[in-house]
C-alpha cells in the first residue's frame, strides 16, 4: 500500500511540474497568444497586480468552491494541492526560464509547452488524487449534462478566453490551438498514464509476492 501512494503522489506532483511548465513556456513565448486560462490569468495580473501564478491559484480557489457546493462535499486533498502547487510552480517557471523575443523561439516554445501541458494532465489526473479546479469543473459539468469531455474542455476554454481577451491578455493563434488541441492531447495521454500506473502497480505487488 505504501508503495502504491509513493507512486502515485510521484505522478501527480511530477504532473503538476510537467504541466506548470508547458503553461510558463507557452507564455514566454507570448508572441503566438497564450492558453486561454492563461489569458485571463495575464489580464488580471495586467489590470490588478500580483503575479500570474497568484492569479492561477485565486481562480483556482474560486472555482474549488463552486464545485463544492454543488457537490456538497470537499475535493480531494489532491485539488487544494493542485490548486497551490501549479501557481507556484508557474511562477517559478516564469522566473527561470529566459525571455523570448524571435519567432521562431516562440513557436519552439510554444509546440513544446502545449505537448507538456497535455502530458501533464495526463499524469496527475491519472494518479485519482482529485482534480485540478479547472477539470473538476469540467468532469462536473459532464457529469451532470452528460455532454463530452472535448465539447466542454472547448467550451469552458473559449468562455475563459473572451473574459481574459477583455482584460488585455495576450490572444493569438496559439490561443485557438491550445483551445482546441489540448483537449485531444489529453484524451490520449490520460490513458497512456493510466495505463503505466497500473503496470507498475502491478509489478511492484508482483515484486512484493515474490519476495
């Protein structure tokens, strides 16, 4: 038992950095747009301060509790986590990583980010330690309506995407990829990872019963 939660806070944690940094290397690389949670992200810290990392975990906060009352229960100690962690790592990221001002450093940062990104999800929701705020908004909607998990993916991000657009945030064509692209990226990494866990579950009880 010890051994399966080793593996899978390694695979979320290890998620919550992959994705953390596709997002930080897609937003230096700002000059194709940027996801569309980013975007309102980047506005709000254009229009009110603080840093885009804050604004990711404040949002994150807000939409936790929405989902809490219609639940009417509390997420996953793993979605309070999901929450904090990705701000912060984000943030270090965004600190780290050198800017980028040439075209073509901005597509390379760009293709790079939204496949770790999808990556990252992949990892972390497959370990079923809660949700990040965002998904979990997302899988309750799909819950409750019984529409696809890509149409409200889509819909949620185009929502977000306006709302941000408004506030000044960085909108381009990367903008309407990772919108769109995103969603399919995750649809195959998720089972992927899912897939490796479940394999290294069983090699690790299988490694225990021959000892």
């Amino acid at each position: 038992m010890r051994r399966e939660w080793i593996l899978r806070w390694s695979f979320f944690v290890f998620g919550l950095i992959i994705l953390a940094f596709g997002a930080a290397l897609t937003i230096e690389g700002e000059l194709l747009g940027i996801g569309p949670w980013d975007v309102l992200h980047y506005g709000m810290f254009l229009q009110l301060g603080l840093t885009i990392g804050t604004w990711s975990i404040i949002m994150g906060f807000l939409l936790l509790t929405v989902a809490s009352i219609v639940m009417k229960k509390l997420p996953k100690i793993g979605a309070f986590l999901n929450m904090l962690l990705i701000g912060l790592f984000m943030d270090f990221f965004l600190w780290l990583l050198p800017s980028i001002d040439s075209f073509i450093g901005a597509v390379l940062f760009f293709i790079i980010g939204v496949i770790l990104m999808g990556c990252g999800v992949g990892l972390y929701v497959s370990a079923d330690l809660g949700s990040g705020p965002r998904d979990g908004i997302m899988l309750l909607i799909v819950d409750k309506t019984g529409w696809s998990i890509q149409w409200v993916r889509n819909g949620m991000e185009i929502l977000v995407l306006l709302l941000g657009w408004a506030l000044g945030g960085p909108v381009g064509i990367g903008t309407v990829v990772i919108a769109f692209l995103l969603g399919p990226i995750v649809g195959f990494s998720l089972p992927q990872c899912k897939k490796l866990l479940k394999n290294l579950l069983a090699k690790k009880e299988h490694q225990t019963l021959a000892a």
